[in-house]
C-alpha cells in the first residue's frame, strides 16, 4: 500500500479587484502633482556663468522674464516692450503675492537694460528677483 500525500487543489493567486483602485489613485497622483512646461521661448539666450547657484524649491511662485541677445524681452508667450513689463508684471503681482521673478537675460545684454527692466519690476511692486544662471564648473 502506497499512501499518496494529498495537495491542496486551490491555487493561491494575487487578489487583483483593488487593483483599479490603485491603478486611479496613481494616475491622480502623478496629475495632480506634475506641472507642465507652459511658455515657448521666443527669444535666444544664453545664460551667464557663476561659481555658486541656488535652486528654488517652489517653482509655482516664479515667474520668468526673459531678454535674448538681440534685446528683445519676454513674458509668458508674448514679445514685450520696456513700456509694457511693468503693467504686465504688476497684474502679476496683484494674482500672485508672492511672485518670484526669475530673469534669465543673455550674457551679451549690456546692464543699462537690466537695470530699466529692474526699475520697472520696482514700480510693480515685484521686489523678489532671482537671476538665473548655469553652473562654471
């Protein structure tokens, strides 16, 4: 007499019904916390060097400005002019307390254009400026 050893006959499987559930919670997940790039750059630039940088951890308060080598400036997807950055960047301010305005001006730019631009950011009231730059490694 042979004694055969009895197997279970269920199959141990992954429950998969809260799956769907899990899968939604991801997809809500990512769209809510991804933010997408907005604003196509009109102008050409490039960037100054500097030897120490400093990154902004909250990229919702910024909002760049920027000035190509043949000075033109930009904001959001419009070329502006001199005249123009101050009601603009005001209306700005008046949504978004807190704005950060991030100038990312090309290194050829001489400064009496940085400066005006400066001077109308203070008659906006747009007193937080960052001016962006790449790493001189």
């Amino acid at each position: 007499m042979h004694f055969q050893k009895r197997r279970a006959g269920t199959k141990q499987e992954i429950p998969t019904s809260s799956m769907p559930d899990i899968v939604f919670m991801l997809l809500l997940f990512f769209m809510v916390t991804t933010t997408l790039r907005e604003v196509d750059v009109l102008v050409q630039f490039k960037l100054p060097e500097a030897q120490a940088i400093e990154k902004i951890e909250n990229k919702r308060l910024i909002s760049y400005l920027w000035v190509g080598k043949d000075k033109r400036i930009q904001i959001n997807d419009s070329i502006v002019k001199l005249e123009e950055v101050e009601p603009i960047m005001y209306g700005k301010r008046q949504v978004l307390p807190n704005v950060i305005v991030s100038l990312r001006v090309d290194q050829g730019v001489d400064m009496g254009l940085v400066m005006d631009i400066q001077q109308a950011l203070r008659k906006a009231y747009c007193l937080r400026v960052n001016y962006s730059a790449t790493l001189k490694i």
